[in-house]
C-alpha cells in the first residue's frame, strides 16, 4: 500500500489537515443514541491553535507543496535525460525506461514518486496509469486484475477469464506506441514488476519498492534516507504553527532526530502538537521518548512505532477501535459506511472519527475520481469519502487489533460489515430497475443513510468501490463456510453488476466471483456449489471463445451435480455440452448430449422444453445433412407443440419440417406442409412468422417453376414483414 498521506514530504493545506475538530464543516445529526446498544461517540480531538493565536498554523498553502527531497528530485530528473545501456549500445530501447525510488516505508517514497509524476505529466499526453501492488497485510496484489484494471484505464477491453500472460501481453500491447507514465507503486520485487513493463521507449516507468529490482536491467536506484534537518522543521511547523517551533528550534531540531528524519514519523508527531496548541515541542521530544520500544525492535523502525503509539495512544477509546477495525475493511478501503458497521456505532460518529484520522495522519484520503464535485452534491449518505490506511502503518495497527480484540469481536465486526455491504447492494441494484418497481418501492423503505438518490448515484457508488466488493467477496468466502450471509453478499453483488453493467459488463467480474466459490466448494466439497459455479464459469468461457475448456467445465458441472442428484443442474450441463459441440461441428457428439437431456426432460414430465429439444436435435441432424432423422424430430417438436396448445410454435416446427423436406429433395411436400403451417401461423396471429412463411412458400413455388403465384405470395410476404418489424 501507498504510505503517501504519512510518508511523503508533501505538506497538506490546512483545511485537509488540521484536526476535524477545530474546522468549521457541518456535521450530520446521528440516529439516537442507546447507551446500551452503541459505544460512546469519540470525543473531539483538542483545539489546536487557531491562525490568530500565538503559534499558531500559517496560512493555508497549495497541496502539492513539496518539503525537501529537492536533490532526489533533480537527480530523477537527470537519470531520465542519461543515455541508457541500449543507447549506448547504438539502438534505441526497446522497453520502457523504469526509474526506482528505494527506501523503506514511511521515508516518503510515493510522495516524491507523486511530486515526480507531477512535474513529468505535461511531457506525457497519453496521461498518467497508476497501480498499487501490495495490498492490505503486506499480501501481493494480483497481477492479472492489476493488469486488467490498468487495461480498463486505458479503455481497453479484456475478455473475462484471460489468463495472467494474456493481460499483461494485452497490456503491453496497449502501451505500445503510447506517450504515458505508469507508476507501480509499493512493489515488493521484480518479478511483480517485470511482467508490467511495456514494450514502449517513449512511455516511462516509476517504481516505488524497498530494495532493488535484480533482474531488470538498466535501473538506477533513488535510495531515500531521511530527510535533512530544516526539511524536517519544516513539516513540524506546517502542522503546529511557527511560533512554537521558532521559540525552540534546538528542540524541534532533536524532534526530528528523534523521528529519524522519517517523513510518517514527523507527520505523525507534528499533527500530534497541531492537536495540543498548550504543549511545547519539548513536550513532544518527551512524549515521543516516554514510548516503550520492544527489544527485538529494528533500530531503523524505532522512530515510526514512537510516533504512531504516541498518536493511538492519544485517541479517545472508541475511536482508537474503529482505527484497529479499519485493517478489516476490504481492500483497504474504509468509508463511514464501513467504519460504522465494523464499529457498531453511527455513520456520523463513524465519519468524524476518520475525518479526525486524516488531519493526525493516521489515514489518508483517497482521491474521488473525475465525479468528486458532483459525490458532494448528492445527498446520498452512501457516497462518502474513502480513506486508506497507508502502509507503513498497516502492520502496526494490525499489531494493536490482535492485541485489543478478542477473536469473537472481529468476527462479529466482519459480519455486521458484510451485512451492510448486503444492503447498500441491494439499495444499489433496485436503482437500476424501473420507478414503481417492487425493488424500488422496498428500498424506500431503507434508512436515508442506505439510498441512493439516483440510477447515476448508485452506479458511481458501485464503481468506485469495484475492487473493495470484490475484495469483500473474497473476504467472505476465505473461511470456505458459504453460509447465509456470505451467499447473499455473492447473489447480491452478481445482480448488481448485471444491473448496471450488463452481461458484457460484468463479465470480467462475475468469472472472478465464480471462481471464488468454485474454490470453497471444491475446499468444502459442496458438490451443489460447485456445478453451480462451474455452469457459470462453463458459460463465461464459451462467451469468450474458449470452447474447449467450456467443455471440460460442462463436464465437470456434470459430474457433479449427478453426484447429488440435481435434475436442474444436470440437465443445463447435458444441454450445454450439447450447444458447445454444436459450436465446434460435432453433430453427431451434440445430437447425443441433446438426446440425454430429451430424455431426462421427458422423464420430468418438462413438455415444453421437450419440445425445444426436439428442435435442437433436428436442426444438429440438419447441419449434418441427416435429413430423415432431422424430420422426425422435427414432427416431434410439432406434435409436442400441437398438445401444448401452442400454435405458434406449432408453425414454426411445422415451418422447419418443410424446409427439411425441401432439402431432401422432397419440393411438392414442402409446399403442401409450408402451407399449412401458414395456416397455422394465421390462427396463432403471428403476423411476422406468417411473413417468413409467405417467402418461403415464395421460394418453394420459384423452384417449382411458378413464378406468378410466386411473386404473390413474396408481394404479400413483404407487405407483412413491413407491418411487422423485429
């Protein structure tokens, strides 16, 4: 994760900063509160001093102010203009050019990799691709969906289920002849590196890591210690104001020795005085040495664990739990919604505890995208700001959480999280169903704090959350229990992303939720589950062109739903397989999977779909030039038809019946036959099927050698087809 928001050397504008508390901003009223059912809301942080009293911050400056790292800079700068060993060599690079800012977390590594981005951006007109490789809990993201993701940013479509090699191959392709700079941020080593970069000279890469890139030639490193002693005075001061640093500059100069000259740790402990406008920077040098350091403690990581107990330590009780909570927020991601559910406490508390958060540095925001300034205009409660726990604090807070919570109270947080991640879903689903749908009117029902003002709130609501639902998903199925909740979060998840994306849409996203619980039932050995998951799997990847592998998945589904006797499951795989080698010219292998779901159809007493399947063998044995086999079994889908008291479809079987007699040379009787469907068509009152007929028998007459009643019947054929358009 990016540690930009406490390890960069940016200096924030006072109004994102400084402590909720002391900003003159709204705040919603809360549900009423029981004592008994909610915790305490977290108290205010204390008033830090205020522009017109002594110390206090000055005056509000452009957020992309930049303290030190000024050298770093320049030479990044330079290492881009060098010659590279490709240039040298007399040819020019072949791949892109990856720049490495190294340094451990916290020393503001993304923030000087932004701040470079910044300064580049103007040279690159094909914009900026932006990717984060690890995730929460120092786990590796997966390349193929960060390669899918940097696709999607690109505008370009992947199909659902491409393997990792293709998206990156997909990808680099992408990239190829583009003008863009693509940060890899928080990489843990080359191989999640290698696979990314493009076959482009012209596009440049930045790498933030904290060791080296073996294995990807011609990198230089920007290793980054701390920073120099008035870059560091510096930060303290844009957190706690002037006056207390000038009064104490030897001081100050020992806090930032204390904090190791470490971007997070001076963040940390100035945003700690910003929050005590009546202590002294020797207060602070105090409190930061009053913090118990474990013996086994690195010495390099000593000033970061000071600064950060020092501000958790500081947080009134409940809102130092929902901080610890917010490490089980999917992918990192936490918004009041999320805060509130994990907490038990109300989404307004909720929202001022992370607002409190981010002006300490304990969180940082995460940029809202393109359709920011119309999410504040909304009044949806739902659309609230997300926050990320950067990552050089992921481990600590993680740390506090085991100790603090006992196991019980995190599976219960998680629980009532998936909860509310169920009914903001289904909030969000019924806004893409029409007004006055039954959907709809249940959701009017829902707490303000659960609707969506409008179809385009609700869809921007599930778009900028994507990853961290499906991250939920997963979080949901890692325990391989698939109980209740875990399949309504997965049911609820799936239609709303065919609510608002569509089939095509969605597709990416849904093969990854069915393959999600193709393993827990594979884990678990729900045999049900898994040809559920299987058929949809089976499905996506007939959609996508991998026919055969579909096969093997049908076959797979099969299997497994004969295992536990599922008539349902098993005739949609039997009917399948048959379509799948339909699609690869398998007649005879098609007719028999078609024939095996005829007869357990036959057996259900399903006569409908009996006569579907009649049709479907038939037009396999067509294909196949079997023409006496084809017309039995379309007379059998015809008589199926007549018993069901379905004209319609009576005429349409009766329609294929002629155009097999003709193709078996049998002129005279298709005539007669396609007559009487006609006939048949006319009392179902089928206006477009009776026009079909009419050119058909149009062209039956021609072959005959009439082609005056020929022409009647294409006049009239044509009049209808008019009158009844697709």
């Amino acid at each position: 994760m990016t540690d930009q928001a406490v390890g960069g050397e940016h200096l924030p504008p006072e109004s994102a900063d400084v402590p909720a508390a002391a900003l003159p901003c709204r705040r919603d009223a809360g549900p009423r509160r029981d004592a008994a059912a909610r915790p305490t809301v977290p108290a205010p942080l204390p008033e830090p001093a205020t522009p017109s009293e002594p110390g206090g911050p000055r005056s509000a400056r452009s957020a992309t102010e930049f303290a030190g790292r000024r050298r770093e800079l320049k030479e990044l700068r330079a290492d881009i203009a060098r010659a590279g060993l490709d240039t040298l060599s007399g040819r020019k690079g072949a791949r892109s050019r990856v720049l490495l800012i190294a340094g451990r977390p916290g020393s503001g590594r993304t923030a000087l990799a932004e701040e470079l981005l910044r300064e580049l951006a103007g040279g690159y007109p094909d914009g900026v691709l932006r990717a984060t490789l690890t995730g929460p809990g120092a786990r590796p993201a997966d390349t193929g969906r960060t390669a899918r993701d940097l696709l999607a940013d690109l505008g370009e479509d992947a199909p659902p289920g491409a393997s990792e090699d293709e998206l990156t191959e997909r990808l680099r392709g992408a990239l190829a002849g583009r003008r863009a700079l693509l940060f890899l941020d928080d990489a843990q080593g080359a191989d999640e590196v290698e696979p990314l970069l493009p076959d482009a000279p012209d596009c440049l890469v930045v790498v933030v890591s904290q060791g080296p890139l073996t294995g990807i030639p011609d990198v230089r490193p920007c290793a980054l210690g701390g920073l120099d002693s008035a870059a560091c005075v510096e930060v303290l001061a844009r957190y706690a104001g002037p006056t207390r640093i000038t009064v104490d500059p030897r001081t100050a100069e020992s806090v930032a020795e204390e904090c190791g000259g470490q971007p997070a740790a001076l963040v940390l402990a100035g945003a700690w005085l910003a929050a005590r406008p009546k202590s002294s920077v020797a207060d602070l040098r105090q409190a930061l040495g009053a913090v118990p350091l474990p013996e086994d403690l690195p010495s390099g990581a000593r000033p970061l664990f000071r600064a950060f107990h020092l501000a958790h330590a500081a947080l009134p009780p409940p809102a130092a739990r929902i901080l610890r909570l917010t490490t089980l927020a999917p992918a990192g991601l936490v918004d009041a919604q999320i805060a509130s559910a994990l907490a038990g406490c109300s989404v307004a508390a909720a929202a001022t505890a992370l607002r409190d958060f981010a002006a300490l540095g304990l969180l940082r925001p995460v940029a809202a995208g393109d359709d920011a300034d119309s999410a504040t205009r909304t009044p949806d409660a739902a659309l609230l700001p997300q926050y990320r726990l950067p990552g050089c604090l992921d481990a600590l807070v993680r740390e506090l959480l085991q100790e603090h919570e006992r196991p019980a109270e995190i599976q219960l947080a998680r629980a009532r999280m998936l909860e509310r991640t169920v009914r903001l879903l289904q909030s969000c689903r019924a806004m893409g169903e029409p007004d006055g749908s039954p959907a709809r009117q249940q959701v009017a029902g829902l707490p303000r704090s659960l609707r969506f003002s409008s179809r385009q709130a609700a869809a921007q609501w599930l778009s900028s959350r994507r990853g961290a639902l499906l991250d939920a998903a997963r979080i949901a199925v890692a325990d391989g229990e698939l109980d209740t909740l875990d399949r309504r979060l997965m049911a609820a998840l799936t239609r709303t992303l065919l609510a608002h994306r569509g089939p095509k849409g969605a597709a990416p996203d849904l093969y990854a939720l069915h393959g999600l619980v193709l393993k827990v039932a594979e884990r678990r050995g729900l045999a049900r589950e898994k040809a559920a998951a299987l058929l949809n799997l089976a499905d996506l990847d007939g959609q996508a062109g991998r026919t055969a592998q579909a096969a093997t998945r049908y076959r797979g589904a099969l299997e497994a739903a004969r295992s536990v006797k599922d008539p349902v499951a098993t005739v949609r795989a039997l009917e399948s397989l048959g379509d799948t080698y339909t699609e690869l010219g398998d007649w005879q292998r098609a007719a028999d999977w078609f024939g095996r779901a005829l007869e357990l159809r036959l057996a259900r007493g399903e006569a409908a779909a009996a006569a579907r399947l009649h049709g479907r063998i038939g037009g396999v044995y067509v294909s196949a030039g079997r023409w006496g086999e084809a017309l039995k079994e379309w007379r059998a889908a015809a008589r199926t038809h007549r018993r069901l008291g379905e004209t319609a479809g009576q005429a349409r079987a009766m329609g294929e019946v002629a155009r097999v007699q003709e193709g078996a040379g049998r002129p005279e009787e298709a005539l007669r036959t396609c007559r009487e469907a006609l006939e048949t068509a006319r009392k179902a009152d089928d206006g477009r099927l009776q026009a079909v007929l009419q050119l058909r028998i149009a062209d039956t007459l021609e072959r005959l050698g009439d082609p005056a009643a020929a022409g009647v019947h294409r006049a009239v054929g044509e009049r209808l087809l008019e009158d009844h358009p697709e």
